[in-house]
C-alpha cells in the first residue's frame, strides 16, 4: 500500500519534468531571432522582471518581519488573523483589490496607477505575505535565542546582532520561499489578466493568450517563451543554491538547537 | 570596578524568582552563585548581562546603574552551557567579530591564549566540546569585557576535560585581572574556582562570604577537606598509614557496599572517607593527598 | 497595540469590497458548484492520502534514492505555474484527455500535490520522530486510526485547505485542460468578470471565499469528533 503510494507520487512529480521535454519539443519549430527582436514579447519581459522583483522582495520582508514581531511579542490574534488571505483563492483576492481600487464604489486609484501594476504588485503582496509569514513563523518558533543573546553579549551592533545571530538561519527558508514565489507570480494568468493592462501584458498573460486565442501563426511561440523561462527561473535557483550550498552545510553541521 | 546588586526581584508570571537578592561582588575577583537548579541564579546573570529586566531592583558597576544600558553596549560579556559558536562563520572568524577592531590578528592572539592557535580556519564542527567551550572564552574575552559572566559553562564536559578547563579559566580570569561572576550548582566547582560564594535558595539569599567563611561556617558546603593549609576535594584524598596529617578512627559505616569510616582531626575537625575493613576503630591513622 | 490594529486593519480591510455592493443570490450556474464541490473533494482526498504516505515514507527510508526523490517532489515548484501547464496540456492532449474529468484533475492533482507534501512532511517533523517511533510499533491499522490520524489531523486540515484554495484559483488551468467543458465557480467568475455584472461578480466572490471556509470548519469539526469517539473506545 505505501508502495503503490510513493510510486504514484513520483509518477505524478515526474508529469511536470516530462512537461518541460514535451514543451521543449514543441519548440523547436521557433524563430528564436524572430521571437528575441519581437518588442511586445521583450515589453512583457521587463514588466515581469518588475512585478515579480517587487511583490516577492516586499512579500519577503514583510513576511519576515511579522513572523519575527509576532513571535518576539506573542501576539497570537495578529498570528491567526495574518494568515487568513492565505485561504482566499487568489482571484477572488484580485476581484476584491480591483473592487476596492476601481472607480465605481472603490478609491478609484486603478485609472491613474495602471501602467505600474500596483493593484496586481499589492494583491500579489497581500496573498504572498502570509504565505513568507507561514514559512517563517515554523523557523523563528524553532530559532535558537541563544545565538542573538551571545551577539548581545559580545557588544555587537543590532544590525551584527540579526546578520549573525538570525539571518544565517533564515537562508533555507527565505531560499526557497523565494523561488517558490517567482515560479508562481512570475508566469500565472489569472491575477494579472484580470487586474492588468493591456499593454505591456505580463509574460503569463501574454502567452496563455496567444495559446490560446489562436489568432497567431506562429503557435510554437508560447511553448518557446514558456521554456526560455522556465530555463531562467531554474538558473537562478541552481545558481543561489549552489552558491549557499557550503555555507547552509556549515550552518546544518554547526547549529545547536 | 565592583558590581553590587541590589534587592533585585523577578516574577514570571504567577513565581517569584528572584526576591530581593543583595551581593557585591568585589573587583578582580571569581565571585560564584551557588544554588540548585530553579534557584535563579541564572536569572540574576541574565539581569546583569542585560537579557532580561527587572521588577525592582538595581545593578550597579562603579555605583552607575546598569539597567538602562542596552546588553551590547555593557561591556558584560557570557559564557553559556553550550559554546553557541556562530554556525556560518569559521572558528576564527567568531573571535574576529568579537573583536573591538574586526581585527584577525588579535583574534589570534586570543586563541594562542586558549591553546588553539592553529585553528583559525577550522569548522566549528571540527572541535571538540572542550575546544569549543575554549573557542567561545576567547571570543568573550576578544570582545574586552569589564565582567565576566560564566553560567555553568562546564556543564557539558566530561570530568577529566571540566577540572582542566576550570583551572585554565581561573587561572586566565586571574592573570588579566577580570572581574567573574560564576553560576554553578556544584559546590566543588565553587570552591575550585571562586574567591567569594553566594548561597541563593529559591530566590534569596541565604549566605554570602568568602570560600574559607563558608566551608566553616555552612553546614555541608562541599566536599572538601583543609589539608596542608588549602581546600581538597574528598576526591583527591586518601588515608594512609604513612604520611600525612594524622586523625583518629571514631566510626566506621558501610553504605552501598562500600566500608566509610568517621575520622577526627586534632583540630575537632571530622571527615568521612572511604576506609579499607580492616581498619581499626579508635586508631591513629594519616590522610594525605593521592599521589598522581 | 496600535502597530497590532494597523497591521490587522491592512490585512482586513479588502474584505470590506465585499460589502460594497449586495450580491446575486442565483443558482442558475449549479452544473459549476458541482463541478468545484466534485474536484474539491476528490483531490483533497487524493493529496492527504498521497501526501502523507509519501512524508511518512521519507521519514524514514534508509534508500540511496531519498535525496534525489525529496528534490524530485519538491522541484515542481519551482517551475512556473504556466510552464507546467502549457507542457502537461501537450502532453494530456497526446493522451487524448483534453476536455475531459479526469484530465482536469490530473492537472490540478500536477500543481498542488507538491505543496501538500511539503506541508506533510513539515507536520511530520513537527510532531518529531521519536513519538512516530512509538507508532510504527502497532499494527498498521491501529497505528492510523489511534495515533496517526489524531496526531495529523490538524496537517491533513490544512492540506485540503491548501488543495481547495489552490484548486479554486485555478482559471487558465481549467479552461485549457477542460477545453471550456468543465465550468467551474472560477471559470463562472471570470465571465461574470468579463460581462460586467458587479452583483453575480460579488456572489462568485462569496462563494470563493465561502467554500474554504466551510471546508475548514467542516474538517475542524470532524476530526474533533473523531478523537472523541476514538478516545470513547479507548476507555
């Protein structure tokens, strides 16, 4: 039975894998000069950067710095209460903030500020915030105080004190929620389609879209984007993990709890 | 450079921990707090490093209050149970932060101190529990405190390593004539290394005064016996037909097996040591120190 | 205090949109409800069972393979949503199960099952190895239903939570493994978006909002009942 059960679950974890070679594949029909000089594609490219740059960084310190607050101080209604947006489906948060931010009934900011997807950048923050806090809360329920007290102790400055005492601690969490993060709000559609504007798309919207309208010729165009990003998302991750490898090794064979 | 505490209370939550506690410790000397654990003797180091407040109370350093210092800008520096050495750093390098200047050469010059010149570059993992308890005295010494805070730091060593390092660290506080403030449950411990003890049960003081007032004075402080003029542990004696100071045999008793016998100094004083059987009671015999 | 209220009123305050306008109380979209309820259901099933085999599996394999298969699971998310998307759809087309039940839930069993995991595993670790120890000692039956499930009732909560909210965010998935076929509350939301009906756009919203919420209380209530009678029989 438990067999047949972890067999199942990597059958199904391989399905994504084997999705990036179909998509591969499906590509390799692609102008890629074409595709590299299209500006529409390369308008959608900086936006995302942007976007994804901004909600995850914010989300992240916030995140963070709830989850330190909230342990340090106990705050426990804060605590319940931080977690809720994480149990409302994405799109309906993105209805709420257009409701809110839109001209009939709400602020009206969305008219004005449309161009710099601060609607899409502060649902993003608002649902990922709590998901960092979740992430973090397990690491500083768990976090040794002693190290920061020793940091007190041996005169170092508040800033050494959380470089040394905390932040060596927080690399794993912070890693990972990080690149889980830019996976989800970098390549999505539902969130930004239904806040964003209609030029420059970001890149989701844009190749769900030419996916699947159909309207486009060139229909190996979506995969071929789909792919280049993926490849960047999965440099950056190898990247920072590979670089932090010895460094949380260190950390792992070193800590007492 | 004394330090007195003064009537310092803690209550957490609905228990009192610590109820106007009073001591002074005076300068450059190992000033130990005896007590058993829950007693809050780790609290009072807590108060005085600066981690944790008070409900009343003052410490004061020089006659100034020290309680509305921040703990990293007290010049109070600790060692704790575990040697806490920060995980991401080398062992060097956790001596170079500690030190005033960032500076790597005093940082090695500081584990010279603690016989560990050659490991600058090593993993934390890569030492010992004694070497890194003697890692973490050289980066609390790196950061030039004015007192010395030790909270039962030999807990985790085994005996033969927790005797070495007791006297290397006495001997250190000595020599650069610190100020120390020990933490310990076992009274041994207070003896072998501290010059004035406090006896706190349950949040109070009950005795105060140097190790000599309180091996005459309190009943079952330590195991100890005065010979030749210093304190030894029961552990470093014997009895021997020989040499040594001479006692008598008054009584002997068997507890676990094992043959005690009662002997009395001249002086009126009395020891209970481990006794061959064929030892006779009212006897002369000798007790001198082990050899080795 | 007041650092507490400013930081609760920000999170708070976009539910006063739900206020601003009175919803539709219409039940003209039943086929949708159905559909959400329907996947709701089958997939948090599917990712407690499987997600908690597979974190009690690695808990304690001794394989050579852990490492490699802890990365494997964990690897899908970090790969964009879209990505995976646009991939199994090729692939889920090659099958020929494009617009069809069991597609759809393929697809979203790809894209929530390694969060579940995750959230699995963690629970796991949280209740620690040397209490679970003391569970593998009973017979696989008793193990579960006396120790396994109270101890994990609280994660398995969570997964579902997680597996229905995930599921309910879930437009372009659905449209294009579904090929349009299989509506759901969210695909109903999107046209309700789209046609500019503010108060039937509200009732989805609700409903959104409403079905996690259920979901939650409904486990909640369940697995405290469950204890109780388990610890009757005990007795």
């Amino acid at each position: 039975m438990l067999r047949s059960s972890v067999a199942l679950t990597i059958l199904v974890s391989l399905l994504p894998l084997a999705a990036l070679v179909f998509l591969g594949v499906e590509s390799i029909g692609t102008d890629w000069r074409v595709l590299l000089s299209d500006e529409t594609w390369r308008d959608s490219l900086f936006t995302t950067f942007y976007v994804v740059s901004v909600s995850t960084v914010l989300s992240l310190i916030l995140g963070t710095w709830f989850a330190r607050t909230v342990v340090k101080k106990g705050w426990h209604l804060t605590s319940t209460i931080l977690k809720i947006p994480m149990f409302v489906p994405h799109i309906a948060a993105a209805y709420l903030f257009w409701l809110l931010f839109s001209g009939s009934g709400g602020i009206g900011w969305i008219e004005a500020n449309e161009r710099n997807y601060a609607t899409v950048i502060l649902t993003y923050i608002w649902k990922e915030t709590p998901f960092v806090f979740l992430m973090m809360l397990g690491t500083y329920e768990q976090l040794n105080r002693s190290y920061v007290e020793t940091a007190k102790t041996l005169q170092l400055s508040p800033l050494d004190q959380f470089k040394h005492g905390e932040l060596p601690f927080l690399i794993k969490p912070l890693l990972d929620s990080t690149w889980i993060l830019v996976a989800f709000i970098s390549f999505a559609y539902e969130v930004p389609a239904l806040l964003g504007v209609t030029y420059p798309k970001l890149l989701g919207v844009l190749a769900y879209e030419r996916l699947s309208t159909g309207l486009y010729l060139e229909a190996t165009e979506p995969y071929a984007v789909a792919l280049v990003w993926t490849c960047l998302v999965g440099i950056g991750v190898f990247t920072t993990y590979f670089f932090t490898a010895s460094v949380r090794r260190r950390i792992e064979r070193g800590v007492r709890r | 450079m004394s330090l007195n505490v003064k009537a310092i209370r803690k209550q957490f939550g609905t228990r009192q921990i610590l109820n106007s506690v009073d001591f002074e410790v005076q300068p450059h000397d190992i000033h130990a707090i005896v007590g058993v654990s829950g007693s809050g003797k780790s609290t009072i180091l807590r108060i005085i490093a600066g981690l944790e407040t008070t409900d009343g109370g003052d410490v004061l350093w020089n006659n100034k209050s020290l309680l509305n210092i921040p703990a990293h800008k007290r010049r109070v520096t600790m060692l704790s149970q575990s040697a806490l050495l920060f995980p991401h750093l080398t062992v060097g390098e956790n001596v170079t932060l500690a030190t005033r200047s960032r500076s790597r050469k005093q940082a090695e010059e500081w584990l010279q101190v603690v016989r560990l010149g050659d490991r600058y570059d090593a993993e934390i993992h890569e030492l010992s529990g004694g070497e890194q308890q003697r890692v973490s005295l050289a980066r609390a010494l790196a950061a030039e405190p004015e007192l010395l805070l030790l909270d039962e730091p030999f807990t985790n060593l085994d005996p033969k390593l927790k005797v070495d390092l007791q006297r290397f660290i006495r001997d250190l506080v000595k020599e650069l004539k610190l100020t120390a403030i020990l933490v310990t449950h076992d009274r041994e411990e207070a003896m072998l290394m501290a010059d004035r003890v406090t006896l706190l049960e349950s949040g109070e003081v009950t005795r105060t005064g140097t190790v000599e007032q309180l091996y005459d004075t309190a009943p079952g402080f330590g195991d100890f016996v005065m010979l030749e003029g210093e304190l030894r542990p029961l552990a470093e004696v014997e009895v021997s037909e020989t040499a040594g100071e001479p006692v008598q045999l008054m009584k002997k008793i068997y507890r676990f097996g094992q043959c005690f016998g009662e002997y009395h100094f001249e002086d009126g004083r009395s020891v209970m040591l481990s006794t061959e059987e064929s030892f006779q009671i009212g006897m002369m015999y000798r007790i001198k120190r082990k050899e080795g | 205090m007041i650092r507490q209220v400013l930081i609760i009123s920000l999170v708070l305050i976009p539910f006063v949109s739900l206020f601003l306008a009175i919803p539709a109380i219409e039940f003209e979209n039943r086929e949708a409800i159905f559909h959400s309820i329907g996947l709701i259901v089958l997939l948090s099933a599917i990712n407690v069972w499987l997600a908690t085999a597979f974190a009690w599996w690695l808990l304690w394999t001794e394989s050579k393979w852990r490492y490699i298969l802890e990365w494997l699971v964990f690897l899908p998310l970090f790969i964009p949503m879209l990505a995976t998307l646009f991939g199994l759809y090729l692939i889920l087309a090659e099958a020929g199960l494009i617009g069809t039940y069991i597609g759809v839930s393929l697809g979203l069993l790809v894209v929530t099952l390694p969060y579940s995991i995750r959230l699995a595993y963690n629970g796991m670790a949280v209740i620690g190895r040397p209490l679970l120890e003391q569970a593998r000692l009973l017979p696989m039956r008793r193990r579960f239903v006396y120790v396994l499930f109270p101890l994990f009732s609280r994660t398995m909560r969570t997964i579902a939570l997680f597996t229905t909210v995930i599921l309910l965010s879930q437009f372009a998935l659905i449209q294009l493994i579904g090929a349009g076929l299989i509506p759901t509350v969210t695909t109903e939301l999107y046209q309700s978006y789209a046609g500019n009906n503010l108060s039937l756009a509200l009732s989805n919203t609700w409903m959104l909002i409403f079905f996690p919420v259920l979901i939650y209380f409904l486990l909640s209530g369940w697995s405290r009942w469950m204890v109780r009678m388990l610890k009757g029989r005990l007795q």
